[in-house]
C-alpha cells in the first residue's frame, strides 16, 4: 500500500468522496459495491471491489439488474447492489 497524499473529510452522512483520480485509477465505477475492512487498531480503512454474482440467486440478481440498469436511478442501483451482496453473504 501506498500513500497518495490525497485527505478527504468526512461529511454529516459519513461518506468520504474517492478522488476522482483514484476512481480513474483503480477503475472503481458508480455502483460498484466495495467490502469494507479495517486494521486491528481501527487506525486504517481499506477498501476493496467485490463481484457480487457469487450465488445462484445473486447471479439472477446481477442479470435484472444488468438488463434495467440504464433505467435505474443512483439509489436504485444502490438498493440493487445491497440486495445483491446482502443475498450472496446469506447463501454462503
């Protein structure tokens, strides 16, 4: 892991903004879902991309959402995107 040098603030909702370089960079997209891990001295967050098709149920999931996702507002595709990983932790 590297430094970027790059701070960002956390706003009044508790979301931090990923510059857009490193978006760019780590070729994150909007919607994309993300697993949250922290160190064992809650001194440092990382995060990391996550397939969420891993199941069955979750890959019939991923198709509905695939073929309406041009359709779908930014908080539908979040709401589609948890559903998905929140059914895919479930089934494993």
């Amino acid at each position: 892991m590297r430094a970027t040098g790059i701070i960002r603030r956390v706003d009044n909702l508790g979301r931090i903004v990923i510059p857009k370089e490193v978006r760019r960079t780590m070729k994150i997209r909007e919607g994309e879902a993300m697993e949250i891990f922290t160190d064992a001295d809650q001194q440092m967050v990382c995060f990391q991309k996550v397939e969420l098709s891993k199941t069955p149920l979750g890959d019939e999931l991923q198709k509905i959402y695939n073929r309406y996702e041009a359709e779908l507002s930014r908080a539908e595709k979040g709401y589609f995107n948890a559903l998905i990983q929140s059914v895919n932790s479930e089934e494993e």
